[in-house]
C-alpha cells in the first residue's frame, strides 16, 4: 500500500527544552488540530517510569521535547502538552499507545481523549494485530524502519543522532498512515467501532492499578488456601506501598517467589522473616514489624470474606468441541467484517462464553455482550448460538468476506 503521494513533516533540528520553546510547539499543535504522539521512558530501576523524551508530528514538522529539561522548570511545567492531549476537539494519532497513555496520566491526572491508534487500526482493517510500527510503515509506505534503540539509555543527554533519527521515525510516518488508515476504516463502516476501541485503551490505561488485587497476579497463587492466599493479599498490597515509598519497582522490593513463600510458610518473628530467601536484611530491619503484622492481619480475616481465585476444572468432552467451534465462528465473523479477532476478542474468552452457554446461563454477562464488542462480534455470536444467524462467506482479492443474515432466509446484510 506504498502511496506515492506521501509527503513526511521536516525533522527537528533541536530538542524544545524550555517551557516557552513547549508553548510555541503547543499552539502549532492546537492550530493543526491533529497531531502524532510517542513517549520513550525508561521503568526497569523506579515504581514508574522515568519520561525522558516526548514525540509530536504534524504533517508540517517534527519536534522533539525533552520533559527531563522542562521538569526542571517546575512541576507542572509540561502541562500545556498534557491538557492538549486531553483536549477532545484535537484529534492525536499514536502506535500501541496505552502505556504513552498511562504517563500522561501519572504526570498529569488527565486522561487523554480523541486518539487514533494505528495499531488498533490495523486490527479493524484485518491487519494482524497487534502488529509493530515498523510493519504498519512498511505496510501503508513501503519503508523499512530501524528496529534499534527500543531499550536505549533515553535519559542521558546529549542524545545520539541515532537516537533522535529513531524517536523522529516513531511519529513522522503516523499522519500519513492515519489517513489512508481513517479513509478505509469508514469504507468499511468501523468508524464508530475504532473510535469505542482507542476510547476504551485510553479509559483503561489511565485507570489506577489496586493493590489488594495484585496477589492474584502471584504464580502459585492458585495452590494456596484461604488462610494463605488471605495473607498474600496483604503482604502484596504492603510490598506494593513500600515501593511506591522508595520509588522502586516491586519485584526489586521482594521478589513474587518470596511473597508465596512469606504466604506458605506464615513467619511469626523477625527470624523466621529472615529466613525466607530473597528477605534482605535491611528489608527486614526496615519493614520486617509492619510485614508480621500484615500476616496477622491476613490470618485474622474471617473465612468466609477470605479472597478466592476461580480455577476452571478440566472442561467436558463437549465444552472443548463447542469452545472450538464457537472460535471458528467468532475467527470468520471478525474477519468476514475485515476485523482481526485477536482485537476484539480471544479464544480463551470465546472458551469462557462456551463454558455459559453449555450450563445454560444468561449471555449478557459476557464482556462480548457489551459495547463495540457485542456490535462487531457478541450479537452475532450470540444469534449463531440460538441457530438464528446464517453466515455465508467468500474470498475477493485473498480476503474473505461474510454476509449475515437469518437462518429463515431473511435479509442479508454484509
């Protein structure tokens, strides 16, 4: 889909490093009235990622802002860029954007609204999602990217000109893309569904984790009882805390093999603490009383408000066969519509759907059943369920295409 028309912005010839270099770059933003977006942070050594370069691009130019700079200007010093991406009436164009998403958030409590991600829109196009930058480039313009200086040393400065060609590269071929990519997704009538799906990442991205949910998260939290998995809820949720307080990451503070083992074995003494491996001295002289006493706490929780974690058994003969059939009707649905299953949905909660409609519960419950989901996939699942959709499908130009419509031969609609 190489366009010979494509025109690319002028690149940056510095990095914009002062609050009144930002206001220049958000009034050209806001009078362009659509933009690209990239962040590159670092977040393996801090509880969240340190931003360290921001990437906007008009069809007219690229900027790149250093936010490490402008920080040093005072706290709210980027937020004219944060309450522009906030703002409704700009539309911003990004790639797999919800973690870029998720720091705008944690800089500014705002959550970013009118977004076209192109990854998600090569998934409403068929395209296989998720699928990389570099591919959705050379897919719509026929150029190779490098893949280099993905997990590069971003907050030191100056940066290399191999650096600023690559964080250049992550936004300067997104307008272009945008627009071949918005022209086909409203031939095909998923307008709205694209809008539903980027709002949707942009809501979840910038919803706070909580930490008494995080155990769950704990391999061989399963294997535990309720007394132990009570106690792994709070001393997840306090290894959770302490990192925030020391601005690290919380596998740094104690590793997830050392918080089942805390929650198996139940220490009661600063001794017995110590004695868990990968428990560090100055872990437990610091934190060591405040962790038996979320032990305690875990323990004195009464048995019927103790958390569970459902582990489906082994599914019947006949659950697996209507799981898989039901996988293939979703796969041909999705993409009869030009629509990659794995953005709408996934075989596991296809799985999910089988195992309900087998004990003869209410659908409605199901994630498929609810907003653009239920639109492009979860109502016609649900009719082809009760025997009332007939789905016809063929190939034109290597791509299949499905008509819908009922079993007793009513209209078909494609």
């Amino acid at each position: 889909m190489n366009s010979p028309t494509m025109k690319l912005p002028a690149t940056a010839s510095h990095l914009v490093e002062t609050p009144e270099q930002l206001a220049h770059v958000c009034q050209h933003l806001l009078q362009s009235q659509r933009f690209a977006f990239d962040t590159e942070f670092i977040g393996e050594n801090t509880y969240q990622p340190i931003l360290c370069l921001v990437q906007v691009a008009t069809e007219e130019r690229v900027e790149l802002i250093d936010p490490m700079a402008i920080g040093r200007h005072g706290e709210n010093a980027m937020m004219p860029l944060w309450e522009l991406l906030a703002n409704p009436d700009v539309e911003k164009i990004c790639h797999a954007g919800d973690q870029d998403v998720e720091i705008v958030w944690q800089h500014s409590g705002l959550v970013t609204a009118n977004m076209f991600d192109t990854q998600i829109g090569a998934g409403m196009l068929g395209i296989a999602y998720p699928t990389a930058l570099w591919r959705a480039v050379e897919h719509f313009s026929g150029v190779t990217l490098e893949k280099a200086h993905t997990y590069s040393a971003w907050d030191r400065r100056p940066l290399s000109k191999s650096q600023l060609a690559y964080a250049v590269d992550d936004v300067r071929y997104l307008p272009h893309i945008h627009e071949l990519m918005k022209k086909r997704i409203g031939e095909l009538g998923h307008t709205q569904w694209m809008r539903a799906a980027c709002d949707e990442m942009c809501a979840e991205a910038a919803r706070p984790g909580d930490a008494r949910k995080m155990f769950t998260k704990i391999r061989g939290a399963p294997g535990l009882d309720s007394e132990q998995l009570s106690v792994l809820r709070e001393v997840t949720a306090m290894r959770e805390q302490i990192a925030y307080e020391n601005d690290l990451p919380a596998r740094q503070v104690l590793k997830d093999e050392a918080l089942l083992d805390i929650a198996t074995r139940l220490p009661e003494t600063i001794e017995e603490l110590r004695a868990i491996r990968d428990v560090s001295a100055d872990l437990a002289a610091s934190y060591g009383h405040a962790m038996l006493e979320a032990i305690e706490r875990g323990k004195a929780v009464p048995e019927e408000d103790r958390p569970t974690i459902f582990i489906p058994g082994e599914d019947l003969a006949e659950v697996k066969r209507l799981g898989e059939t039901l996988w293939v009707a979703a796969q041909v649905i999705c993409l009869g519509q030009s629509v990659t299953p794995g953005l709408v949905t996934s075989q596991n909660e296809v799985l999910a759907l089988a195992r309900m409609v087998h004990k003869k519960k209410p659908l409605e419950r199901h994630a498929l059943m609810h907003g653009w989901h239920a639109e492009c996939l979860g109502e016609k699942l649900s009719k082809f369920i009760r025997g009332e959709l007939q789905v016809d499908v063929t190939m034109i130009d290597e791509e299949m295409r499905a008509a819908f419509g009922d079993v007793s031969g009513g209209k078909r609609n494609s």
